[in-house]
C-alpha cells in the first residue's frame, strides 16, 4: 500500500518536470524529422529555382511581419509594464506576454520554414511513388505539431517553476501567466489574420486572372501570381495555424491552472489538480508521436493513414491517462463550495472521464468535419451537382452546406460541456479541454501536410514534371485540402470549449478581485447589451477580413493584367513573369489591412469596461456574445471554404462535366468566394475569441473596484 502511495506523491511532486521532459523529448523527434526531410533530394535545378523563390517569398513576408507585430507587441509591453509599475497587474504580466509573443511566432516561423523545404522534395519523392511523397510531406507536417506542443508545454511550463520558485504565492503565479496567454494570443491573431489576408488575396488575384480571364490551369507558370499564391499556402497554413494552434494550447493549459487554483480547495487536492494537466499534455506529446511513427510504417491511402494515426495517438493517450489519474487522485478532488468551504467531491473515475470526452471530442469533431468537406460525401457532391445549373446555384448550395456543418459540432460541443461539467464542475471542462489540445501534436501534422503538399504541386507544374507527379502530388493535396478544414473545425471547436474555461475564469477571479459574490444575470439591461456588443464583434471581424482580402486581391488582379498587358510574350511562354511583384504587393497588403481587425477585440474590451455605467456585468456579457455568435460563424465560414474546395475538385476530376464546362467555372467561382472564408476569416475568428477573454481578465484588476 505504501508503494503506491510513495508514486503517486512522486508524481505530484514530480509531474510537471516530467512534463517538460516528455515536451523535450518531442522537439528531439521534430528535430530527427527535420534531419529526415532535409536528406531527401530536392530535385533538379529547374525544381530548385521554383522552390527557392517560394522560400524567398515567404521569408521576406515573415520577417517584415515579425518587424510590424514586433512594434506593436512592444508598445503593448511598455504599457502592461507601466501598468504593472502601478500595481493594477503583477509585475511579471509584462515578461510573460513577451515569452508568449516569441514562442508563438518561433512555432510558427520555424515550421514554414521546414514546410517550404519539404515542398519540393515532395515533388521529387511523387516522381518515384505516391507513398514515399506522403511519407515526406507528412513527416515535414510533423515537424510544425510537435513544435507546437512542444514549446506550448515547455514556455508554460518553465515560466510557471521560474515564477513558483520566485515565492510568489499561488494566485500571483497564475495571475502572471495570463500575461503569457495574452501574448500569444495577440500574435496569434495578427498570424492568422496577416497570413490569411497574404494567402487568399494571392490565390483569389491568382484565379481571377489566370483561371477565369485566361483559362490557365492551376500554378500555370505563366500566371504572374503563382509564386505569391505557393507562398501564401505556407504563412497562412503553416504559420498561422501553428500560431493560432500554440495560443490555444497554451491559453487552455493556464485557464486550467487559474480554475485549479481559483476552484479547488487547497485541502482537497490543489497541488495534484495543477500538476494534471502538464501530464495530460506531456502524455499526448509521446501518443503523438507513436502516431506519427504508425503513419511513416504503414502502407495505404493518405486519408485512412492519417486518420489511423490520429486513432493511435488517441487510444495510447486514454489508456496512459488512467493510471495517472487514480495516483494523482486517490481520494478524489474537492472543489471549493459557498465561502471557500469545501464542496463537491469529485473522484478520480470521473477526472479520467473528463479527459476521455476531451479525447472523443477531438476525433469526433475530425469525422463530422471530414463529412462535410470530403469528395466522396453528399455535402461537397451537392455542391458540385448544384454547379450544372450556374455560379448562383453553387455559391446558394455552398453557403447553405456551411451553415448546416455548424449543427453537428454545436451539438457536441453542447454534449461536451454537460458531461464534463458534470463530472468535474468548471475544472473538468477544462480538463476535457486540454485533453482536446493535448492532441494538437498530430492534428497540426494533418493541417501542415495540407499545404506543402498543395506547393508539391505547384512545383511540379512550374518545374515541368512528368503528369504522373501531377496526378500523384494532387490525388495528395485533396486529402490535403479535406486535412485543412479538419484541422479548422478541430481548432474553432476547441476554441469555443476554452473560451468557456475562461469565461468562468473571469467569473471566478471577478469574485476573488471584489471579495464577494457576483450576480450576472439576463434580466439586467447591462448584461443584454454586453451580449449584443459581444455578438456584433465576429461579424464586425470577419468583415473586415474579407473586405481586406477583396483589397488586396483587386492589387494583385490590376499587376496581373499589367503585365500580361505589357508582355504579351508571358501568354505565350516567351516572356517571364515578374513574380516578385506580386509577392511585394500581397506582403505590403497583408500586413497593412492586419492591424485594425487584429486589435478589435482589445479596443472593445477596453471601451465597455472603461464605461462606468456599464460595468463587469456588461463586459461578461460581450464574453458571451462573442463566443456564441463566433462560434457559428467561425464553424459555418470554414466549412463552406472547404466543401467549395473540394467541389471544385471533384468536378476537376471529371464529373458533372470535368474541366472547361459550365460547371467548373461556377465551380472555379465558389471556391473563390470560400478562399477568405476558409483562411482568413473563419479561422482567424478563433484566436479573436480568446483575446476578448484575455482581456477581460486583464481589464478586472485595472477598471473594477
């Protein structure tokens, strides 16, 4: 009995070092992948001139992005250290939001940067077989979602023992984490948003022009914009999920630890229910990689392999999770009840079940998604058939398909919360929801594949491969492009769960912050008006974008057509294109149209909270109405994206129609209307939750008294 008993102290002693160490142990796997990727050939010359201007492209777009959210970032640190000065937030805040700005942008930058090597040996690797291309793009994926996870866990983690071993008591620990998690949060949006804007404009300048004006195949060499359109799949896809994956990660990991510590009675368990969820992280990390190793071992079709990895992942992380479970609580955790005096019990069966609907959630959410996005399913073939009869039908069938696709996720969602509320009160959702996050190791793999292996085919057509690379590299990039809204739908739904964590967070550290209970209800005008300004922001957001993609697009539309006006030599393959051009216009573009959605959500908060009148109940409601109605939007905008993709896709394979018929150019149509739908606006909406939740939290201690 003693045994026992001595582990499970080891563990909760022990727990979030050995976190860290298994988080260690996934960069040395990403950094074995880089090693693996990088010694495959990368093609002949001709190969290597197209990638090289690609990497070019994407380097330059990145590092003036980095210079514009360095300068704002920085302003915004000042501020939070001027406030810290004042006392109004603990002095670490600044530090921490720092820490959290640089990790989400390395998560990012690093894996394009192996996205963008990975592309072109994928082309070469598809001239030998259709399996060792999968092989080496996936493993260039796998780089990005163990990167992820790996500094989400390592940068939380470090910063908590650092600040723990500060003295600082519990609270103040927690309390400078949210610094970190708006930090990363911050650069999240700005990376989601920046990318996005990048990437759509490209490819809808792109296909404006090059398909529709010109009847250009697909990364027709001849289309000025190819280059930008290869380059923006990396910074919107590689580096704005990979930012925008970290931000949640790392935001639900302290939402946990502010509910532990806020929620649980330090008698009934305290240590153990901080320690839990960097063990729940770390053990993911090794199922993650488990999966990943399942996918590089096993023959068949891309879409089955994947999706047995993410199987594999799952089933090792639920059974690893158990016995974890009943030593960290062999008496069960207690929750806080009316005063602070102890309350619910709640045992160890019931925390693991937590962690099992976080587990459910994530493959569930990854099937329900792949019905509404994949070729062989009736949403994406409606879509498609719907394209016979003109562009309206198929922009009507499209629009429609997408706000359908938010049902089925709602009502998980729903079903999600209820249970785990259930079992393990505010604490258990956020165990449930990291145990979602926690998967992130594998699905990023998923999403990063998407893009290098949509780039494997531009490479292919640009660098005049034979039509079997072609056929190979694209039969990938539609499990690609289901893969990406997979990955979207897995994100937003995660997103909407954690910005419960932290609506409670606020709650709970509002009544810490006043020193009494806090009445929200719907009966006060205040809290009603909060919930429609709440509401009004994705809308409000998502405008933007989109009016920001339509911006940049018409830019690059107007150098397109100048230069095949100038050089009418380019059409008929005697003149070259001035790539560059179009790069510079989309990376100035990008980046201007950026900042005004990104800081939406914070002059919002800051507005309602700075008016008296007012108040906490009125700036609790925005937090509701923002992750209701953003919810839905985010879920319906990149599902449609995606079913337009692949409905295109599926006629370009050779149904109602094939390629040059009516059909394919409405086709042609939707997808470009879901571009900014599904990479730009609907992700992007994601972080812009969290930050409004962030903020609130931040705002408590500054605004109410």
């Amino acid at each position: 009995m003693k045994i026992p008993l001595l582990i499970a102290a080891s563990l909760e002693a022990n727990g979030i070092p050995i976190s860290l160490a298994l988080a260690g142990l996934g960069l040395i796997v990403a950094i074995l992948l880089i090693r693996m990727v990088v010694s495959q050939p990368a093609g002949g010359e001709k190969l290597r001139k197209v990638a090289g201007a690609i990497q070019d492209g994407a380097k330059a777009y990145l590092r003036r992005q980095v210079i514009t959210i360095s300068a704002i970032s920085g302003g915004l640190a000042v501020l939070l250290f001027l406030l810290a000065q004042s006392g109004k937030v603990h002095w670490a805040t600044p530090v921490g939001f720092l820490v959290g700005a640089a990790c989400s942008l390395a998560a990012g930058y690093i894996g394009m940067r192996i996205a963008v090597m990975a592309n072109v040996r994928t082309t070469q690797a598809a001239e030998e077989s259709e399996q060792k291309a999968l092989n080496v793009a996936f493993n260039g994926g796998a780089v990005t979602g163990l990167l992820v996870v790996g500094l989400a866990l390592l940068s939380v983690g470090v910063f908590y023992l650092l600040m723990r071993g500060d003295g600082s008591d519990q609270k103040a620990v927690v309390d400078s984490l949210v610094g970190l998690a708006l930090g990363s949060s911050l650069i999240s949006v700005f990376a989601r948003l920046g990318g996005g804007i990048y990437t759509k404009a490209a490819d809808v300048g792109a296909d404006l022009v090059g398909k529709i004006e010109q009847g250009l195949d697909e990364d027709d060499p001849r289309n000025p914009a190819t280059i930008a359109d290869n380059v923006g799949d990396n910074v919107g896809d590689c580096a704005g999920m990979a930012a925008d994956v970290f931000e949640t990660y790392a935001v639900s990991l302290i939402g946990a630890l502010l509910l532990g510590t806020l929620q649980i009675a330090p008698e009934g368990g305290q240590p153990a229910a901080l320690v839990f969820p960097f063990l729940i992280g770390g053990i993911a990390i090794i199922g993650s990689v488990l999966g990943i190793v399942w996918v590089n071992l096993r023959r068949g079709s891309a879409s089955r392999l994947l999706m047995e990895g993410v199987g594999v992942a799952s089933l090792f992380s639920a059974a690893a999770y158990w016995p974890v479970t009943r030593m960290l609580f062999p008496d069960g955790l207690t929750l806080k009840g009316a005063g602070g005096a102890a309350g619910a019990v709640h045992g160890a069966g019931e925390l693991f079940g937590c962690a099992l609907v976080g587990i459910a959630m994530t493959f569930l959410v990854v099937l329900i998604t792949n019905y509404y996005t994949a070729t062989q399913y009736r949403p994406v073939r409606k879509i498609a058939k719907a394209s016979q009869t003109g562009h309206a039908t198929n922009i009507i069938a499209g629009i429609g398909v997408g706000n359908m696709a938010t049902g089925l996720p709602v009502a998980l969602i729903c079903a999600a919360i209820y249970t785990s509320f259930s079992m393990g009160g505010l604490y258990g959702v956020a165990v449930a929801v990291m145990a979602m996050l926690a998967m992130a190791g594998i699905i990023v793999s998923l999403d990063a594949f998407g893009p290098i292996t949509d780039n494997a085919g531009g490479i292919a057509v640009m660098g005049d491969m034979p039509a079997i690379v072609r056929e190979r590299t694209d039969a990938l990039d539609a499990v690609g492009n289901t893969m990406k809204a997979v990955t979207k739908g897995y994100a937003i739904a995660s997103a909407g769960v954690a910005a419960l964590v932290l609506f409670g967070s606020y709650f709970l550290e509002l009544e810490a912050h006043l020193g009494r209970a806090f009445d929200f209800s719907l009966k006060d005008p205040e809290v009603l008006i909060g919930m429609f300004i709440g509401g009004l922001l994705p809308f409000i957001f998502s405008a933007l974008s989109m009016d920001a993609v339509g911006r940049a697009a018409g830019a690059v539309v107007k150098e397109v057509r100048r230069q095949i006006s100038v050089k009418p030599g380019i059409m008929e393959g005697k003149d070259e294109p001035d790539y560059a051009a179009c790069v510079d216009i989309v990376t100035k573009s990008a980046l201007r149209e950026m900042v005004i959605p990104a800081l939406l959500p914070v002059i919002a908060v800051i507005v309602v909270a700075s008016i008296p009148a007012l108040g906490a109940e009125a700036l609790g409601g925005v937090l509701v109405g923002t992750i209701v109605t953003g919810l839905f939007v985010g879920l319906s905008m990149t599902a449609a994206g995606g079913a337009w993709d692949n409905a295109k896709k599926l006629i370009e394979e050779g149904e109602y129609g094939g390629k040059g018929s009516e059909a394919h150019a409405a086709a042609v149509t939707g997808d470009t209307v879901g571009d900014p739908y599904k990479d730009t606006s609907g992700p992007a909406i994601n972080p812009m939750i969290k930050v409004t939740n962030i903020v609130a939290i931040l705002a408590i201690a500054i605004f109410f008294h």
